[in-house]
C-alpha cells in the first residue's frame, strides 16, 4: 500500500446547481467565468460523465424617458438576438413568460414590466411600462456565443484551465427542457482541495449574474463529494496526479 495516498473518510453522492457556483464578473466578447465552485480543503469533488440540465440567461439594460407606456428594447440593433425554448409558457401579453422577462426601475425599485410581444427575427422586446419609470430590463435567453464547463487548477500547476466540455448558446436553447436528453458531460473529473468547477462563457451578450434573483438560471448535474485525509506527501502526490489526468501537468 503506498502510505502517501490519500484516504476518503466518506463519499457521497450529490446534486449540483447554480447555488452551488460563486457568481464571477463576466466580461462581455472574452472568454470569462460566469461561475466557479473551489473544492474546500480536506474534500474531494467527483464529477461523473452523464446528462446535465443548463439554462442561461442573458440580461439588457436600458434608459427611458419617463411619460410613456410603452418601450420596445431593439437587441437585434445591437447585434443580439433570442431565442424561444420548448418551455410552456403563457401568451403575451405577460409577466410570467419562461424565456423572456421585461423589469422597469420606478423610484429606484426594480418591478415586473408586462411583455405585450416579442419578435425573434427582428431582436425586439415591446414592454408596457409605468410612466414614471426611468429604465428597463430584458432577461432572455441568448443565441449568440458558447458556454463551458472548465477545470481550473491551483498556482503552479502549469497550464490553469482545461475544458471538459463546451456547447453553443444555440444548443442549450434548443435542449431546454429536455437537458438530460441533449447535454452530456463527456467524462469524469476528480477534484480535490483548492481546484475548481468553471462555468465559462465567450458571448457578447450580458450574462446574468448567477445569483441575480430575476434571472431563470438552472444547473443540474449528478457528482460526488467526501472528505479525505493526507499523510505526508499525499497532497502533492495527488496534485499531480490530477494534473497529469486532466492535462494540466505542461504549461
């Protein structure tokens, strides 16, 4: 028995979802995380290939002049465009569509704007507004760009990122809400202490925040964590294992 491996005292399965992700600052046009989940030290995180559940929204801000009871947002002017998933949702005009939300700021509060209609083709959002609103949000679901599930790795362990798998922002409309059908995690990725799980995005679109309330965000995968102990020199053995498996061991 090699007296550096590293024991696990106990592993169990778990499900993961968006509140598992601390929220990271996107750069719109840049490969940027959008989310990251660090292993905590003395634990261990077995990602298991198999089907995964991803829906991401988009958000656009703008001003408006007080007085009117309309608004249309023009995405499409700006190069961005949504979509319609197979999601049930009621007809317009509404507040409780799935994919595609309008707020508006009166008095500085952020409060439902109601949807009167929406053209995919064109990229515009009609929204009926109170007219002492000052600005509105659109919450959709983008076309545009790519999203990844990333491995990122401690300092000094030469290369920092590897992708497990990547997808368009065109398959995940189309997936929902059947993910576990169409979106697969392809392989395993066994992390332990201070490594983590990235959710990376490349798009121009304004993500939401992870943990803003008004988006719809949902994250569903099946993992395994537990808590493990090292002898001496079983923590650097098991870095570089890691490394070598995932390839991250050359820069």
């Amino acid at each position: 028995m090699n007296p550096t491996a590293p024991r696990t005292i106990r592993l169990k399965p778990v499900r993961l979802d968006v509140g598992n992700f601390k929220p990271e600052q996107q750069i719109p046009g840049h490969i940027t995380p959008v989310g990251r989940l660090t292993v905590e030290q003395g634990h261990v995180l077995g990602v298991r290939a198999g089907p995964i559940r991803l829906y991401l929204q988009a958000v656009h801000e703008e001003p408006v002049t007080p007085g009117g009871s309309s608004h249309t947002v023009d995405l499409g002017a700006l190069g961005l465009y949504f979509a319609f998933t197979k999601r049930k949702s009621p007809a317009f005009p509404t507040t409780k569509h799935n994919d595609i939300r309008g707020y508006q700021r009166i008095s500085g509060a952020w409060q439902p704007a109601e949807v009167n209609a929406a053209d995919v083709a064109a990229g515009t959002v009609q929204l009926n507004i109170d007219t002492n609103a000052d600005a509105v949000r659109v919450y959709y679901v983008p076309l545009e760009g790519e999203v990844r599930l990333d491995v990122s790795a401690p300092a000094g362990s030469g290369r920092s990122l590897v992708q497990l798998v990547n997808w368009t922002m065109r398959e995940l409309a189309e997936a929902a809400p059947t993910g576990y059908e169409m979106l697969r995690v392809p392989k395993d990725a066994f992390l332990i202490e201070d490594y983590a799980l990235q959710l990376t995005v490349n798009t121009k679109n304004q993500m939401a925040a992870l943990d803003e309330p008004q988006a719809k965000h949902e994250l569903r995968m099946e993992a395994e964590t537990g808590r493990v102990e090292y002898t001496p020199g079983g923590l650097a053995i098991a870095r570089a294992r890691i490394n070598y498996m995932l390839g991250l061991g050359v820069s």
